[in-house]
C-alpha cells in the first residue's frame, strides 16, 4: 500500500472503526483475495472478539495486502450496502490524488553570488591557479598558510569513517581481524580448531499431521537450505533431522569444539522454569525449549562440557503481534512488496503451578556454555513470508554471510536484532539467553 493510501486510512480510522460492520464483509474479502481464510480467523479473534476489535484489526491488516488493497476493499464496502464509508474513503482518495496532480514544479533559476556581469556561460567552474584571480570572476578563499592552495587541499573529515576490521586497506588502521587477536587466548575466545569444528543438526519441521490443525510452514525449507550452506561454510558438519536430540546429544563429541541446532517450527508458549517456549513436532506434540537445552548440558552431555552449544529458534513465542511504537523514522524498503508473511503460533494452554515452591531454586541446571537464540521475543508471533522464508533465519544468514569472519556471535546476533525489528508493518525482535563464558568467532 502506497502512502498516501495507508494515510488515508489511518485518518479515517475513527470513524470506519466505530461504524463499520465486519460481519458482512468477510466474504466479499475473500472474494477479492484481499485475505485468506487464516487471517480472517486471526483478525476475528483479535482482542475481545468484539466488532470494533474486529474492525480495528482489519484496518491494521489492510495496510499490509498490497498496493490495490484500498480501491478493492471501497469495493467491498459498496457491495455490502456499506455506502456511506465507501463514499467518504473513495472521495477523500480521489481529491487526495487530485491535490497531487495540481502540484508542479516550479521553474527556478539558480542564484548566483558573485560579481554582476557574469555570462550564464561563465558559470561553470574553472581550473584556475588560486593566485591570479581573473576580473569579474571569484576567487577562492584559502584559510591557512599559503603553501596549502586548493590543489593541495583535501576534504577534512569532521567524523572519519572507520572501516571495519577485516577491510583491507585501512589507512593505517590495523588489518588483523579481532579472530586473529583473539585465537591466541583461550580465556577470552572459545578454541575451534577440529575439522569439522562440530556438529549441526537442523530440525525443519514443515508439514504436520491432520489432527493437529497445524498448517504447512511454506517457505521452511528455503531456510532450512540458507542454514544447511551457511554453517558448512562456517565448517560445521550439517546434518537434518536423521535421528533424535536425545541420539545426537548422547555421541561422543570429545574431538570437537562445539555443537549447534537449528529448529525451523510452529512453537507456542510453555510453563517454564528456566527456557521459554516449546516447539511442535510433526506429531503435533509440543516439546519444550527448556527440554531441548538440558539435553545438552553439562550433566546430559558431558563430551561437550566447557563447549559452545548454540540453539537457534525460528519459532512462535506466543500469539501476541506487536504493533510496535512510533519512532523518528521508519525503514519502507523492509517493506517486501507482494509479501503475505504468516505466523508460527498455536495457542497455550497454562497448565497448574505449584504456589508452593522454595525462594532459592537453581535457575538452570549446569548452564555454562549454552546459548538460544530465538526468532522473536518470548509470547508473540514470528513471522515468515512464503516466498522468502521467515525473517530471523533470512537476515541470520545475511549478516552471517557479511560479518562472521571478524566480529563474535554476540555482536552478528546484535546485528540480527537490529535488522529485523525494523521490518515490516507487524514487528518483531529476536533475542536471546546467553550463557557463554567467552567470545565465540566461528571459523570461517
């Protein structure tokens, strides 16, 4: 949707909430393939239920269907007798359009400052030696000793960009990737020297069976293949899902330096103690995050004990979508045209709770060298785009790709934050918990 439309429906969101009457309009929604069946069921359960909820969801999800979604959803409106809102929102969009068109620009002339008498042909900028100004032209004014005239000159640099580390040929700074300072000692940097340096298992978990009224994940297994490339160029041997957490955890990892899975699901949110989240299987049984973690702790794998275990998450925290808060300015071009991201979210159910429970409790049983990235902060909706797979795994991989060689996991997934919160209508912000006990540089 263009600009000028979505402020038009931002300025009319008053009244199309308080008297538009959803009910009679989701068939003809469908009709026009404005929404699919999901998002009418999502935008029917937001908030209360109610028609108003209803209504102010709808104008929210409208502003992400496309460039054609105001002229077709007036359509709507005028087939379900709605007349009085189409009216207003097709002559506010027309007059809007109009207003528009009437601007021209102006014919300008340039100004010039200098001596009068000057030719229009004369003004053009000249090599001149700066000492011998010519009659009626200007002369450049030098401020400092004389032997820095104009030839000699260069910009100054208020603010000089600093290159990053592994750029070649910077001036003087250093060209030695912080990798290179770091291998050196094992206090400050986690040691990846095996080839391969470890084991990656990817869990891509893309259709579900029929009873558990889980939908198909299009566009998983584009990022199932951007991570299968991504961390064999980063010398981790990568495997799918051949066999169970449980088998990988229990091989011997004595001769590696790491391990690292990634699991591509529908999640939803899970009573916790220490790791939120779980994430569904095929079979439509959840399994909890925290479950997953332990496997490979110090106490389920000792082979890998004083090793980095890295958990990377692309799933639903939650059913909450964020519709962020307004800022200074906005980043339109994260905005994939034609792009219909959905959600992996599935409802949660808060089991019973103990109120009874001790004041000191072990927050996390032999946690030291574990990190778990997720796609999204913990009880809302990840979002994934069919074409292009989901946000989290395709700037992972970017930024991966871009910054791996010289900078450490925690600041390549600073970056991934960064990236994806500023995309889309709906936000989002991975995050994660991190128990290293050092900087880890991937080899590369």
């Amino acid at each position: 949707m263009d600009e000028a439309d979505r402020l038009l429906l931002r300025r009319y969101r008053l009244p199309l909430v308080g008297e538009l009457q959803v009910a009679s309009l989701w068939d003809a929604l469908l009709s026009r393939e404005l929404f699919t069946p999901d998002m009418i069921e999502d935008i029917q359960r937001a908030g209360s239920g109610s028609r108003r909820d209803q209504a102010r969801q709808l104008i929210l999800d409208l502003e992400t269907r496309g460039s054609q979604a105001l002229p077709l959803f007036i359509s709507c409106l005028e087939d379900t007798g709605q007349d009085t809102l189409a009216s207003l929102l097709k002559t506010s969009r027309q007059a809007a359009k109009q207003d528009v068109e009437a601007i021209r620009p102006l014919d300008l002339k340039p100004v010039v400052l200098g001596p009068e008498g000057l030719k229009p042909e004369e003004l053009r900028v000249m090599k001149q030696d700066p000492s011998k100004p010519s009659q009626g032209k200007l002369a450049p004014v030098v401020l400092g000793p004389e032997e820095l005239w104009p030839a000699k000159l260069r910009p100054e640099v208020l603010r000089p960009e600093v290159p990053r580390p592994g750029d070649i040929g910077s001036g003087g700074f250093t060209d030695v990737c912080p990798q290179d300072r770091a291998k050196g000692n094992a206090d400050l940097a986690y040691v990846l020297n095996a080839d391969p340096c470890g084991h990656c298992l990817i869990i891509n978990n893309v259709n579900f069976c029929r009873e558990s009224g889980l939908m198909t994940r299009t566009g998983s297994n584009i990022d199932c293949e951007r991570m299968q490339r991504r961390f064999h160029l980063l010398q981790l041997a990568v495997e799918q899902m051949v066999q169970a957490l449980t088998q990988l955890a229990r091989r011997d990892h004595g001769a590696l330096d790491c391990c690292v899975v990634v699991i591509l699901s529908h999640g939803c949110q899970a009573s916790h103690r220490q790791f939120p989240g779980a994430v569904y299987g095929t079979d439509g049984c959840p399994v909890s995050v925290e479950r997953i973690v332990n496997t490979f702790n110090g106490t389920g794998c000792p082979s890998l004990g004083g090793k980095p275990k890295l958990f990377f998450i692309q799933a639903c925290g939650g059913e909450q979508k964020d519709h962020g808060f307004e800022v200074a300015s906005t980043s339109p071009e994260d905005e994939t045209p034609n792009s219909n991201p959905e959600t992996d979210a599935t409802p949660f159910q808060e089991g019973p709770r103990s109120t009874d429970e001790p004041d000191a409790v072990s927050s996390l049983p032999t946690p030291s060298d574990i990190l778990v990235s997720y796609s999204t902060f913990p009880g809302f909706v990840s979002w994934r785009d069919p074409k292009s797979g989901s946000w989290y795994i395709e700037t992972l991989d970017s930024i991966f790709e871009q910054w791996a060689h010289c900078e450490d996991l925690q600041t390549l997934l600073l970056r991934v934050a960064n990236a994806v919160s500023v995309k889309g209508i709906y936000k989002q912000i991975p995050g994660c918990f991190n128990f290293l006990r050092k900087k880890l540089f991937f080899k590369t």
